[in-house]
C-alpha cells in the first residue's frame, strides 16, 4: 500500500528520523484535513481515513469500523482526527442520541493508543464552542469542552511517552460563508493557519494540551 | 407536603418575594447538598431528593425517574444538583458506558426548564479535575468539563429569563480522608464555603457561569 513506504525518502534521509512520521489522518477529506495533509505530507507518509474517502474507511458512529481500520492501518506514530461531527438544533428539542453526537472522538484515545508506537501521539478536535457559546450550539459546547477535558485527563494516564492533544480553532475562513451567522462577528482564522497547531501537536514535546487557534 | 408551605413565613415577609424560592434540591444527603441545604433552608422551600432518601425519588441513571420526580414536585424556582456522580478508572479499561457516567446531569438542564417558574435558575456540579487532571480521571475530565461546557451552551438558549450555572468546588475538607490520596498536594475547601458557590448561582443574576470553588 503507498502509505507502507515512506513518500519522502530523500526529504527524510536530510531529516531526523522522528520526521519522518507515519500519521494516520482521519477526517482527511474536510477543509482542516486537507490543509493539515498539505502541511504535514511533504514531510511524513500519511494515512487518509475517511467516512466515504481515503486511502482506509472508518465511521465513528460504528466503534467495530474504527477497529478494522486500526487493523489494516498497523502501527502509527501518529494519530490525527480532524472529522468533527456536532449536532446543531434547539435544546429543547434535543434527544440523547443528538446530544453525545461527537463525543465518539475520545473513543480514538481508548482504542489508538495500543496501535502507536513508543512516542507516539493522538490530535484531536475541538472547537471555539467549547467557551464560546453560540444559538442551537449547547451539543456543541458540550462535545468540545468534552474533548478538552478528555486530552487532560487521558494525557496523565497514556504509558510508553504517548501523547494527547486538542486543537480548538475559531471559525474557518473558507467556512465563514456558510457558518458565518452562526458565528456572528467571530474573527476567522484559515485553515492553513490551523493546520500548524496539529503540526505543533504531532511533531512537538506537549501532552494534555489544548491548542486554541483564535 | 412539607415542601408546599413556604417554611418560613415569618423571615420571608421580611425579604423581597424572590428571596422565598422553592428549591429542588437532587442530591441533599450527600456532602455538599448537606451544606447548601443547611445554608439556604432559613430562608427558602427545599425539596429534598435522593436516590434513597429524601422529599422524592430520582436515578439520574433512570430518565423516567426524573420525569416522574419533577412531575411529583411542580413548578419550582430554582433546580440545583450536588449529584455527581462519576466513574473513576484505569482509561485503558474504561467501557463507553462507564465513560458517560455523570453526563446524565445535563438532562436536568434538558428536562428541567418546563418546571421552573420565569426567571428560575438551575445549578449543576462539576468539579476541579475538568482542568486539573487526576490519576484514573479520564471520565471525571471529561465529564466536569462537558458539564461546563453544556451550562456554557444552553444558557444563551434559555428563555424567560431562566438561568444555568454550575459549581466546580475542588477536593471538600470531609472527603480529604477518603480521597486525598487521587488529589496529592490539593488544598481543600470546607463544603460550607462550596455551598455558597450554590447561593451565588441561585439567588444572584448571571447565567453560564462555571463558579470555580478553589
């Protein structure tokens, strides 16, 4: 399979070996993935993962796909999600099923940390809900300050030097058309830009942290 | 029922009508519900509920409980939970349900606002680790900040003035003994300064605030 041999030999083999990375990219299709695989892929052999694209499938809603697709991908040094699914709708009108949309996410830290290797880390998704409130955002709130709170838990508990992050970014600037009045006087921030908190995250030293793109 | 009559006529007519709410307070033989029970009874209607014990019966575990149980107290002024109730564990063990322990507090935000009375208030409880990580605390992590988060969330989409906070006391004086041991080094706060916290919330004016106790 491509993602078996490293893309990049001759960019690696200037680089230190930590560099050169297998990273498993799930959500790989979004706006977030794409400009994450085109920050990281020139340096480190990605693996997309994707609900209907991608070099393997998984969806989060069905925790066995997950597991197949941690088979078939073997072991990683890295595991990125930027596949962030929310329920937006009135609180009232809410049902349970709507309100733990998202929050499978932290399944990724309980079933991926036996398929890194030694140093490895998981990157999560967050968002600017988590603290900032929107209308018909309560799911959203909830899931992301979730998340946070599991990269801060789970981050003391990881064995073998693995690691545990979150990005949490602002509104997008290639969503602000569609998103916009959701978000209403939210400054935007471009993918590209957010791409380099999963990069700090991936090849970086942290654990636990949050990384909030505003 | 006891908890019909305002218990204290007498001081009421000495204070402004809003100062004689009817509480519904869930989980008031635990530590903390002790305390606020003792702080707010002088001058307001409790109504006690417990899983045991207590005015009226609920499992948080059991949704219909809680409907039954709000159905048996009426229109309320004011919604407070001290029950929290979390799983504590090795995160590498932990089962998806034992990850959702204590989420189901929120419901009380979801199933509460059609019982309380314009400008009424409900008060969760989370707790320090949503930010301060402990051993086998994923699920406490994740769930004290999801419960910040919802509060967070639904309060901008509450109407008639109703009001959502939460309390995040960390380790309480009384539980030191049992518990010091999972929060090495915390300073404790004696349950009595906790339940202020609780007052604030219901008796005060704001809205989406997570009252940090530490």
């Amino acid at each position: 399979m491509a993602f078996m041999i490293c893309k990049t030999l001759e960019a690696c083999s200037l680089l230190p070996k930590e560099n050169c990375m297998k990273i498993l990219l799930i959500g790989a299709s979004g706006t977030i993935g794409r400009a994450v695989h085109a920050l990281l892929a020139p340096r480190h052999d990605i693996v997309t993962v994707g609900r209907s694209s991608g070099d393997l499938r998984a969806d989060f809603t069905q925790p066995e796909t997950l597991q197949k697709m941690f088979e078939a991908a073997g072991q990683v040094d890295a595991i990125v999600s930027t596949a962030g699914n929310l329920h937006f709708g009135p609180l009232s009108e809410m049902t349970a099923e709507q309100f733990n949309t998202g929050l499978q996410d932290k399944l990724l830290g309980q079933l991926g940390q036996r398929w890194l290797r030694d140093g490895g880390s998981i990157t999560l998704t967050s968002g600017v809900a988590a603290t900032e409130p929107i209308r018909h955002g309560a799911n959203a709130s909830t899931v992301n300050a979730a998340l946070n709170g599991f990269v801060t838990g789970a981050a003391v508990e990881l064995q073998r030097g693995l690691r545990i992050n979150a990005v949490s970014p602002t509104l997008l600037t290639e969503s602000a058309e569609a998103y916009g009045s959701v978000f209403p006087g939210f400054e935007t921030v471009p993918a590209a830009r957010v791409a380099l908190a999963y990069q700090r995250s991936v090849e970086g030293a942290q654990t636990g942290k949050v990384f909030e793109v505003i």
